[in-house]
C-alpha cells in the first residue's frame, strides 16, 4: 500500500507536466499558430536558423538547443527558488515556464521585436509541433542539469553556447541580449553570415 502511495505520488508531477503542452497547443491554435510548415516540406528536422520559412516550423532546429538551455536555467532557479519541492514537481514548474514562455514568444508583440532587433527579419512565429519540440528540448535540458549537478551543467550550458555561436551566430545568452538591448554591431555581425 505504501509503495503504491508513493508511485502515484511519483506521478503526479508527471502527469501534470505532460498535461501543461496539451493546454499550450490549445492556446497556440487559439492564437492562429499554425501546426507545421507552411511550404510542405515534413522533415522533422531543418538545418537553417537565418531568413528562411522553414525555421522554427520544424520539430526541431538549430534553435532547439537554445531550449536544452532554457531546461538547465529552469533547473538551476527552480532549485533555488522551489527547493523544497521534489524534483519532479520543479520539473512540472520548468515544463510549464517552458510554455507560458512559447505562448508568449509567438505573441505579436515578441514577433515584432525579434523582426526589429534580431537578424530573424521573416521571423513568423513558431509552428505548434516547433514549440512542442522546444518543450521537450527544455525537459531534455532540465534532466541533464538535474543529472549533471551545478558545475558540469555550467560547462555544459557554455560549451552548447560557444558551439551556438559560432555555427549560428546566434545562442541563448545573445537572444536575451538582443531582445532586451539590441546593439546594431551584432545584428551586422549576425546578417553578414
């Protein structure tokens, strides 16, 4: 009896975080999101990150391991903030920033300032199985800090960046930047690639 108390207790947060993507791909749709590539093409996986139709409209891009990062920092404050919380309870609150997050990023208003302050200037908003991909990325991202501890998920949240960087010009940490503060040196920087 005990152990079954403790399995379903296990489960919840489980059962909760698979749950919170259910309830973003209603809202994306809500939104008009649309579910995949809108120029037909079904690979589950495209390798282009700058002015193309297909980015972000796949299950998977080079962006997508900007999300594994989006996993370790959720790790990181949830365990600083929820410590207390089991961790699959701070992943359910990871799972769940991960998609208010993807709500939010295919906003009209985040669009626009991608367009504005970012290379991304045909940046359309992400197709509905993309912002699933991004959830799993950030799950996959969660378990690996999680696994890893503090300082060897450090490395590894650096070392993801500087390869970001250079194959894409683009990762993360210069995202944020270039949302918050645009500087146009980087967006040349980003453009001449």
């Amino acid at each position: 009896m005990i152990e079954r108390t403790a399995s379903k207790r296990n489960f919840r947060p489980l059962a909760a975080a698979l749950a919170v993507p259910v309830l973003m791909i209603l809202a994306l749709r809500f939104e008009g999101r649309i579910w995949w590539c809108k120029l037909g093409d079904y690979s589950i996986y495209v390798n282009e990150a700058w002015n193309s139709g297909h980015t972000s409209q796949h299950l998977f891009d080079p962006y997508t391991f900007t999300h594994v990062l989006h996993g370790v920092l959720f790790c990181w404050l949830a365990g600083l903030i929820f410590y207390k919380l089991s961790a699959g309870w701070r992943f359910f609150v990871a799972v769940l920033a991960e998609s208010a997050w993807e709500i939010l990023e295919n906003s009209n208003f985040i669009i626009e300032k991608y367009r504005e302050n970012t290379a991304s200037l045909d940046y359309f908003g992400d197709s509905v199985f993309n912002s699933l991909g991004d959830v799993a990325a950030c799950a996959l991202g969660f378990w690996i800090a999680l696994r890893l501890g503090w300082w060897k998920s450090l490395a590894f949240f650096l070392l993801v960046e500087i390869i970001l960087l250079v194959w894409i010009r683009d990762g993360l940490l210069l995202n944020i930047l270039m949302l918050v503060y645009p500087l146009d040196a980087v967006k040349r920087w980003q453009m001449n690639f």
